[in-house]
C-alpha cells in the first residue's frame, strides 16, 4: 500500500478512545457518586426488614403449672409495590379467599403503602400456611410473618389474666414499641405487666433476590438486633383451687377471693358468670368479645375487683373491734334485744337476751351492734359525734376499706365509706347516730369490695395486719417482688385478746348449735367465719360470707358473694367451706355439699 | 533475539494487561455466580468453573500462537476468511439457536458460537487486502472490496439474528480511516446518527424544517454563497435521509430493538419490560458509591436481579462490588491496552501488522465501548460481551486469538523486511 501517509490519524483514533473512556468516567461519576437515589432504591429492592417478635413470656401459678403459653400463628404479609405477575386465582384457592376479598385488601395495603408492609391475612395455623408456604416464590412481594398467640391451657381465671389484642391507634401513638398489627396486653394481669411480658423485638435485615426469596443476612447480620423474649410470670394463683371456685360458683352471679393471709397472695379469684379465655384469642376474637359485651349477665365484668357490694353483718366485726379498741365496750358488756321487734334496727330473729358481745356476732344480733355503734359515735372522749364518727372513719379505713390496694390486682375499685363531709352535705350538718346507724350493721352507703372482705377475713386470721393482696410471685427468674407487696399494714387494734373474743365468736359461726353456719363444720378442720345478709333493692338478698381457716394457723381467708342468693348460710357459707377443705385438704369429702352447691342454678331457675 | 528465534519478542505489556483483565473478569464471574463465597473453584457445574477452564484452554492458545511463525497469519489470511465464511454459512443451515441466534454448534454438552471467530478472520483479510502495493482508496474499486469483506461476514451474521455481532464490523471504519479513507464518512456518519436520534425524537417534519432554516443561515454568510450547488445537494440529501429514517425505525427495525431505542431516548417508560435490564443494571451500579459494596457483598448483582449478569452485564459486577474506583481501573486497562496496541501498531515495518493491529484494537474498542454504554443507559441494549470479562468460552478464545496473532505479528517485526 502507499507508505504511511495517515500516520497522525493515530492520534485521532486515540483521541476517540481516551474521549469515549471520559464520558463514561462522567457518567459513572454521576450516577455513582453525584445521585443517591440509586442507592435508596437498591436497598428498597434487595433488602427487606425482618421484625423478630419475642415470644411473650408465660404464666404460671404458685405450683409452676402452666396458666398461659404462646402459640405460633401466621401473619401473611404484602409488600403492594413487589407484587406482579401472580396467579390470583391460584393464589386464592390456596387461601381458600374469594377474589373480591383479595381486590379488598389490596387495596387496603395499597392504600396503607406500596413500599412497606401490610398484613393480608391474620393469623393463619401452620395447617391454613402449609400448601401455600411451599410455592411462596410463585408469590412475589407476600411473605409470612410468625407472630404469637396466647393460649390457655384451661378455661380458668380469664378476667384475671386478661386478654391481648391488637394494638389501638392511641397506643401506637403513645408507644412507639408498637407498630400495627401487633398485640397488646389489653385488661387483667397482661396489661399490668405489659412492659415485662412483651419482651423486645429485634430485627433482621435479610437480602432477597429477584424472586423474593430470602438469600442471607445482608453484611453478616451487623444490623441485626436480636428479640429478648419476654419475662414469664409465676402468680399466686392456685390453678386447682381457681377452678374449683369456677365450678362452684357456675350458673350463680357473685365472686370468690382467696387470699393467703400471712402474705397477702392471692390464692383464687372467681368472678361469675366467667367465660372460657381461649375465646378471646385470634380470629373469633372481636366476634366474641361482642357477644360476651352484649350479655345481659356481663361475663366481662370482675365482679371480685370491681363489683362493690355493703359488707352486711360480716362488717360487724370491725364495729366491734373498733368499739373494743375505743374501751367503749368490752367482751363482758351485755346489751338487750327484743329481736323483730327491736327499735330502731330491727333484729333477723328472736334469741336469747340479754347478750354479750361474742354471742351476739356468733347470732349476728343487731340490736347488739346498733347498742354498740351508738356508744363509740357518742364517745365522751370525743367533744361530739363528727369528730368521734371521723374516728370511726379513720380506724376503719385502717381495715383496707374505702380504697385501693394499688398493688397488680385489675380494674380494683377503692369501694366507699362514706366521709363526713359527705353526711355534712346530705343532712346539712345535723346528723348524729341514729342517722347513721345503718353502718352499724354493714348496710347503707357504706361499699365494700370482695377483695376487701376477703382482706378483712385476712386481717382476723393474722389477728390485727394484711399484706396488700396480690399476683406477682416472681418475675422470670427474678423472685423479689415489689416491697410494697410484702409490707405490713398494722390495722388501728392491735390487742390480741380483742381478737381471741371476735374470733372464738366467728369459731362459733360453725361450732355452736345456733351458729349460721353450724352445717358446714368440718371435723379435721376448724373454721372462723361471719355470715352476711345483705338487703339488695334490685331483688333477693346478697348472700355473703367471710372465712379463715384452721383458726389456729391460718392459711387461707375466703370472702363469697352470691348475689340475690338469700342468707348468706345457704349459698355463701357453704362455698367458701368447700374453697376451705379443697385448699386445705386437696380433696373434698362433702360430696352431697359439693354436688348440691355445683348444681344450684341461681341464674336461670328463677 | 532474547527469547529464541520462535516465540520473538513479545509485548509483555499487552501479555500483562491481558492476563490483568482475565483475572479481573474471573474474579467478576466468581461473585455473579458462586452460590457462596469460597465456593470450589474448579466445580465445573458452575459458570466462573466452566470458565476457569475456558481461561486455561486459553492460554495454550495463546502460548500455541507464539509458536506459530508469523508469516503463517498473512499467508493464510484469505484461507482463513473464506473457511469462516464457510462455517457461518454452515451454522446457518446446521446451527442451534440460543435466544433467538441461530449462532451456535452444538457438540455435545458443549457450544461453539463461530460468528466470535469470524472478527479476527475478517481482520486478517482486511489487512491482507489493504497491505497489498496496489490498492489505494481513490480506486473506487477498492471501496467496494472492502466492503465486501467487512460485509459479508456482517450479514451473514445478521441473517443468523445476532445484530450486535453483526455491528461489531462498524468497527473497522476506524481500521480504514487510519489507512486513508476520507474523515468526511466517519463525520457523515456521526451527522447521520445524529439526524437519526433527532427525527425519532422530534419527527422528520420538525428537523426538515431545522435542516432548512439551518441552511438559510449558512447562505447569510457571503462566503458560502459560492458552494450553493454542494450545500443544497448535502440539504436534499440530508432531508431524504431523514425521511428515510422513519420508514427504517418503524419498517425495518424489530420492535424489540425499536422499543429499546425508545427506552434508550427517553421517549418510553418501561421499567418492568424492554426498559428493565438497563434500569436494573443502572441501580447496580449506582448503588455501588465510590469504591463499591465490597467483593461478594453485590446484593443487586448477586441475587440476579440484573438479567444477563455474568455475560453482557458484568460490568454491573465491578459498579455494584468496586464502585466508582474499581470501574476506573477496568476503563483505565482497557484504554491502556487499546493505547498500547496502537503504538506497537505504529512501530510496525510491515503494512500487513499495523492494519490488522488497528483491527485489533478496533474490534475491542467496539465491544468495550458498546458493552459499558449499554449499562449504563448511553447506548441500547446491544448482546455483545465485553472482552476478556463476560462469561464465555468462544469470545473469549476468539479475543485470545485476535490479540495473540497481533503480539506475535509484533514479536517478530523486525524478521519482515
């Protein structure tokens, strides 16, 4: 060819080489360097945020019997934007869901977000996620989410554990812990101890590939954190006794507490009519809850917390400490009854008289009681009535009357006794004994809950102190419990012969021929207990009745309500020795007692 | 002669940068496609194995070439030619189709794809051709032989559907320009892909129009009113071609390749369909910052979702993995090996090596700027590898080929008198 004549063309090849390689310099500059949007949408696309949930921790009672445990639900989940391509119909037929509810919540999810997730389909059993889980990949932009659900392994004890449910939006505002979808600790002891059950999430960033399916942790795990699952609770719940109390309290209104009195743990409580726990759980949840929020009966309601009842005669035993402590009285003094007849209280029955003040709480005289409250309103240490009634009011208050206990019992209410300022308003100041003498006997505007009835069974079984009732045992593995759970309250009587005279009356209760409840002795077991009558403007009378037992070493304190049941010996009396023998014994022996008290239907019989 | 009078002296340079590049492209195929790090390297069911092997077969054709004597290649030049011409006529008759190609032998378990090999047979003849005493570009009968060359084996790869091999041989435009041919083609063409860009984007009428008014404004300069005659040619040529233009996007092109012209301008959003390897390919290499996510630590390029990742797209790779700095490196080999290839070009005594040298580095120049360009969104989505890089035995024995004849051509220049 002709010589090299286009030897300086080479610069210009060269030229387009190095040019070429500086406009993609450029642009790789820019789209590497200058604009990060790339980087963002990589993440969005490759990673994905995996929430770890915590089991929530467990429940057990005093016997480490298992109360509540978790089980594993699935949460199918949606990312809206990483859906394409998928075979609807296939994908509802294996979800057994109808197209329209697919369209429904997607547009939902959609509506929520397109880029973060959104719950499709709650809480599905291993059983419901099987045929789909193992072709998720045909699935894009759904994955399963495992989240727990409580359950219980017997039907007891729902009002006090409480139930959990779906966040509200104002707990999502209030704690950011939560984000929707999740659970909540909503009434009872879940919603107490919230913070120690829920544990703490953790999360996991994974890399998925281009089919949606998880590939590894993205850096090794780095930025990851782990879930610490949450603490489980020892309560101080007998599961046996608390089931035995709901099967004798069946087709009856009313509650039972069980309280040990030496430590203030609460043993039992049964509120009536009750519901089976497992029905507010999953699904059926908010379905249920309507029905049992519909029940003329209430199921919901925790009658042993929040119910507030007047005392009735079993609050004749504070009077009578009272008036003790105040030297008014003493156990010798004699006051007369004229029974029926008796002015300006009434007595239940004709018995003997004059009598003193162990016969009288032992026949439950009220003459008696009206004699005595009369003399410790018009104590002449005090320069009048207000001030000695302020006295009175001061010293029963001691007894954990008129308010709350503020330890981890739900929904307590503090009850009532009514203050001075109170009669200052309803009489305009001038009342005196007379007007007030209802509270002689445990009736008028004075409310007691059964939590505090079974405190003040409590407080005669440790002869002068409670210790606030309570649930917690332990926490995790951690057994110290708030000190404000051990303390002591010393009641405003405190000499012990008081007691000897109050209580070998309440003996009398079961011993004496007369005794209210002289059919329900037992004699391996010695019991201490007052009857209740209370007069209920709605219909029959409330039957009540307070217990301790063995009287010497006492290790459980009932109180027992049976609403518009009668006299508290029929129903009351009777339950709160079986809750007694059971405890004590592990064993009933009064069959017939037992079969008649689990058959009596106060509900439905009327 | 240091090393023998066989082997001559070759370029250690071009031997290192191409053993570099080798390297780096493996090390690429390993992170694409190992399902974990520290994979075995040598399993044979994976690609980066597969092509551990590839690389191996290589170098014994490397090292078999220097031991050719060099006159071999410009004596055999038109005996290879007219062979591969005869294979790429033959894979059009007996060939398998992958993708759409009909570009490939099937033996056994194992592919061939001759169309790789037809580039340096081309190159050979081109150099042949042009090296002879009595050609000249001012005979117009040396145009047309030229282009036979280059076109024949351009169209019937085209006729095996593999557009981007087949425009491979754009390149060797550059081969003629350095040995003569009129800078004035290499300007029209680019005037013409401009034209082209501008009437897909603004309509033959608009740039009509533009092209008048834009004439008007040249004859306001007195000096050029004396060239109306060639002015108003170039115009009505200008203008047909424009016309022309449209028929050919919308009559002549695929509608695959006109939609991925359209992603390419601009003019279509389609992220999901024809638009989606390019998008992939651009958050891959976007997100890799300045010196990347890390080896292994791709989680675009390793969980695929860039299409075509350890072939075409490799180069997502190294954006994702090494960043801005790990692309720099391998378009800083890649221009050092094309530089270099043009000054051991120019140093040749024999027409013959300086003409196939520029075919090398022609041919490579194509690829690598072609390849690069198409993922990051300056060129359409054209399947062409990028050398010694994208997963593949045949490119990468052909590249292997195309270099080592020319160190060879270049080891034993001073033998050529």
């Amino acid at each position: 060819m002709y010589n090299n004549n286009f030897s300086k063309r080479k610069y210009i090849i060269g030229g387009i080489f190095v040019l070429i390689a500086l406009a993609f310099l450029v642009r790789l500059f820019f789209l590497q360097m200058v604009d990060n949007q790339y980087k963002m949408t990589a993440r969005n696309i490759a990673l994905r945020t995996v929430v770890e949930y915590p089991a929530r921790g467990r429940i057990y009672d005093r016997n480490h019997k298992l109360l509540v445990y978790n089980d594993a639900v699935y949460d199918l989940m949606v990312i809206p934007k990483q859906v394409k391509d998928i075979d609807t119909a296939k994908f509802c037929r294996l979800l057994d869901i109808t197209p329209e509810f697919f369209k429904e919540q997607m547009d939902a999810a959609r509506h929520y977000s397109s880029y973060r997730p959104s719950v499709f389909l709650k809480q599905l059993s291993k059983k419901e996620k099987g045929p789909i889980d193992e072709i998720m990949y045909e699935f894009p932009g759904f994955y399963f989410q495992t989240r727990t659900l409580r359950h219980y392994p017997q039907p007891i004890a729902a009002h006090l554990l409480g139930n959990v449910g779906e966040v509200s939006v104002s707990d999502l505002r209030k704690d950011p812990f939560y984000s929707a979808g999740d659970y909540i600790g909503k009434s009872g002891i879940e919603k107490y101890y919230e913070k120690e059950l829920r544990g703490k999430k953790g999360s996991r960033i994974v890399e998925v590939d281009v089919h949606n399916r998880v590939r590894g942790s993205f850096q090794d795990g780095k930025f990851d954190t782990i879930s610490v699952p949450g603490k489980d609770l020892t309560l101080s719940i007998d599961e046996v006794l608390q089931a035995f109390g709901e099967k004798l309290m069946q087709n009856k209104m009313g509650s039972i507490v069980a309280l040990q009195p030496e430590t203030g743990e609460i043993l039992a409580m049964v509120t009536s009519p009750t519901y089976d726990p497992n029905l507010l759980v999953g699904r059926p949840r908010s379905e249920n809850y309507n029905r049992l929020l519909h029940d003329p009966y209430k199921p919901l309601m925790n009658r042993a917390v929040s119910g507030t009842y007047p005392p009735g005669s079993t609050f004749k035993m504070v009077n009578a400490l009272i008036a003790l402590q105040d030297k008014v009285i003493t156990p010798y003094t004699w006051f007369t009854c004229q029974g029926p007849d008796s002015k300006p209280i009434a007595c239940s029955h004709y018995h003997v008289s004059p009598l003193q003040l162990k016969t009288a709480i032992a026949l439950s005289c009220n003459s008696y009681f009206w004699k005595t409250f009369d003399r410790v309103l018009n104590d002449p240490v005090f320069p009048n009535t207000h001030v000695a009634y302020q006295n009175w009011y001061d010293k029963v208050l001691t007894f954990g009357f008129g308010h709350k206990f503020h330890t981890d019992i739900p929904f307590e209410v503090s009850g009532s006794i009514p203050t001075v300022k109170y009669y200052n308003k309803l009489y305009r100041g001038s009342w005196n004994a007379l007007t007030v003498r209802s509270l002689s006997i445990g009736q008028g505007e004075i409310l007691v809950t059964p939590v505090q009835l079974a405190n003040l069974a409590a407080i005669m079984a440790n002869r002068g102190y409670y210790i606030s009732p309570h649930f917690l045992i332990a926490m995790g593995k951690n057994d110290t419990i708030p000190a404000r759970y051990t303390e002591r309250h010393d009641v405003a009587v405190q000499n012990p012969s008081y007691y000897k005279t109050v209580i070998s009356a309440m003996e009398e209760v079961f011993d004496s021929d007369e005794g209210t409840a002289r059919f329900y002795k037992m004699d391996s077991i010695t019991q201490a207990g007052k009857t209740g009558t209370v007069q209920n403007p709605h219909g029959k009378d409330h039957s009540i009745f307070i217990a301790f037992a063995p009287v010497d070493h006492p290790k459980i304190a009932v109180a027992v309500i049976v609403e518009n049941a009668g006299f508290g010996a029929e129903w009351a009396a009777p339950i709160a020795s079986l809750m007694i023998e059971e405890y004590l014994t592990g064993k009933v022996k009064r069959q017939k007692l037992l079969e008649r008290i689990e058959k009596g239907d106060l509900i439905h019989d009327k | 002669m240091s090393r023998g009078s066989v082997i001559g002296k070759p370029d250690w340079v071009l031997m290192v940068l191409y053993l570099i590049l080798v390297f780096y492209g493996w090390l690429s195929i390993y992170s694409a496609s190992a399902p974990e790090q520290y994979a075995p390297l040598l399993d044979m069911s994976q690609r980066y194995g597969k092509q551990l092997m590839w690389i191996g077969f290589s170098l014994f054709l490397a090292f078999s070439i220097l031991l050719i004597d060099s006159k071999f290649f410009s004596t055999f030049s038109y005996a290879f030619y007219g062979f591969m011409i005869l294979v790429l006529i033959a894979v059009l008759i007996f060939g398998k189709t992958v993708a759409g190609s009909k570009s490939w032998f099937q033996f056994g378990s194992f592919a061939l794809q001759p169309g790789e090999f037809a580039k340096f047979a081309t190159a050979l003849a081109l150099a042949k051709f042009l090296s002879a005493r009595n050609v000249g570009f001012h005979q117009f009968q040396t145009k047309w032989k030229v282009l036979v060359i280059i076109g024949l084996p351009a169209a019937l790869i085209l006729l095996q559907n593999d557009t981007g091999s087949a425009l491979v041989y754009l390149a060797f435009i550059l081969v003629l320009f350095r040995e003569g041919l009129s800078g004035l083609i290499i300007v029209s063409g680019v005037v013409m892909a401009f034209l082209f860009i501008i009437t897909i984007i603004f309509g033959e009428f608009y740039v009509s129009a533009g092209l008048l008014a834009l004439t008007a404004l040249i004859f306001l300069f007195k000096r050029f009113r004396k060239q109306w005659k060639s002015i108003s040619i170039v115009l009505v040529l200008s203008v047909a071609f424009v016309f022309s233009v449209h028929t050919a996007f919308h009559k002549v092109l695929e509608p695959h390749q006109r939609v991925r012209i359209q992603v390419l301008l601009g003019l279509k959003k389609d992220p999901l369909g024809a638009g989606y390897n390019v998008n992939q390919a651009k958050i891959a290499i976007g997100s890799g910052g300045f010196n990347g996510k890390g080896y292994f630590d791709g989680m675009l390029t390793r969980n695929h979702f860039v299409p075509e990742q350890s072939t075409d797209f490799i180069f997502c790779t190294i954006g994702e993995e090494r960043g801005f700095l790990g692309a720099l490196v391998l378009i800083g080999l890649f221009v050092a090996l094309l530089l270099r290839i043009i000054q051991l070009a120019e140093r040749q005594r024999s027409d013959f090596s300086r003409i196939y040298g520029y075919g090398v580095a022609s041919i490579l120049f194509f690829h690598f700027a072609v390849n690069i360009a198409m993922t990051i969104g300056f060129a359409p989505v054209v399947g062409i590898p990028l050398p010694f890089f994208s997963y593949g035995g045949s490119s990468l024995w052909a590249f292997t080929i195309l270099l080592f004849i020319f160190i060879k051509l270049d080891a034993n220049r001073l033998n050529v008198l």
